[in-house]
C-alpha cells in the first residue's frame, strides 16, 4: 500500500496549500493514512510554507483592486440597480 506511489508530490503540495479537491483530499488522506513518508513530506511543506509567510514582507493590494471587489459586490447585491 505504501509503495508504488510518488511520495507526497502534488498531493502533499495541494494539502499543504489547502488547494485540493475533494476528490483529491480523500485520495491525499488515504495514502497519508498509509504512508508514514508521505506524512513527513506534509509536514515538511508546511514548515516551509509557514516559513516563507513569515520570510514575506506584507504587501497589500492597491486601493483600487479593494474598489473593484466592493463595486462588484455591490452590483451582485443589488441586481437591480446598476
Ligand atoms: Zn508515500
């Protein structure tokens, strides 16, 4: 069971990135279930991934995407009115 597959690879990336489907989470929980390589490879990512949040200074989007996004939002609340 814990042979024949590529340790970790995208699956563990996804999950350490909380960026899998469904289907895959349950793929991805089945083999980390099985496999105690797999296990250690998500760990490992999300170590470093909580490593470079750190590393990355913050960086905030420009004031006219954050427009953008409240008129869109706007729009989507109030259909009639555009
Ligand atoms: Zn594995």
């Amino acid at each position: 069971m814990t042979r024949g597959h590529r340790h970790g690879g995208d699956l563990a990336a996804g999950a350490a990135l909380a960026d899998l489907t469904p289907r895959e989470l349950t793929r991805w929980a089945r083999r980390r279930a099985a496999c105690p390589a797999c296990r250690a490879l998500e760990a490992e990512l999300d170590g470093v991934l909580a490593e470079l949040a750190l590393a990355a200074s913050p960086r905030l989007p420009p004031p006219s995407v954050l427009d953008g996004i409240r008129a869109e939002i706007r729009a989507q609340a109030e259909p009639s009115r555009s």
